[in-house]
C-alpha cells in the first residue's frame, strides 16, 4: 500500500484526505496532510515526523508546528501523568518580558505573567 509522490520515498496510502494550508510548496502540503491524517488517527509519533518533515520542505508553515505542539500534547491516550515533567517547557514568556505588542493585547499578556 505504499504511494509515490513525485520525488518523495514511497509512502503508506492514506487516502485522500486534504485540508489546503497557505504554502508554496506542494509537498510540504502532502505532509502537513499526512500528519494530520495520523494525529486524526493517535499515531502522534508519526503525525510529529510528517509536521517536522513539512517544516524542513517550507520552514514558513506555521500551521505544521501548530500541529506539533497538537500531536505532542495531552489526549485521550496519554494524559499529563504520563508525561515527564523535565521535558515540560513553559508555555508563556517570562514574567516581565516585553513583546512591543500593540496597546489592546498588552492586557491580556500581562494577566499571564
């Protein structure tokens, strides 16, 4: 059941599923989709390596690391007890980082120090 797609290795065929995202690149499209076919699917080891190899083909896809930080997260599968907490990183900037962000957002930045 393997797939060929123009230059890429040859691929397990998971079926035709698409959701278009703003790239340039046609492959790096082809693996945004597979792994978000195989985060759909709880394989999210496989659903990370897609998203990463995504990002090596355009490094401007940003919704390919959104997808990372999904697949990487908490599910019905592994809760946060399962998780090591020295691989935990934080979230938000540190308390008292200044992100010039425009007046109307500073609020909501400052309430998550």
């Amino acid at each position: 059941m393997a797939a060929l797609h123009g230059d890429l290795d040859p691929y397990y065929d998971l079926g035709d599923y698409r959701r278009p995202v703003d790239t340039p690149s046609p492959h790096a499209q082809l693996w945004f989709d597979r792994g978000l076919v195989w985060a759909y699917a709880f394989n999210h080891e496989e659903a990370i390596a897609c998203f990463e190899r995504a990002l090596a083909l355009d490094a401007d896809l940003a919704i390919a690391r959104w997808g990372i930080a999904y697949a990487i997260g908490p599910n019905y599968n592994k809760a946060w007890d399962a998780f090591d907490p020295s691989t935990w990183r934080r979230p938000w900037p540190e308390p008292g980082w200044n992100c010039n962000s425009p007046p109307r957002a500073a609020p909501a930045l400052s309430s998550r120090a």
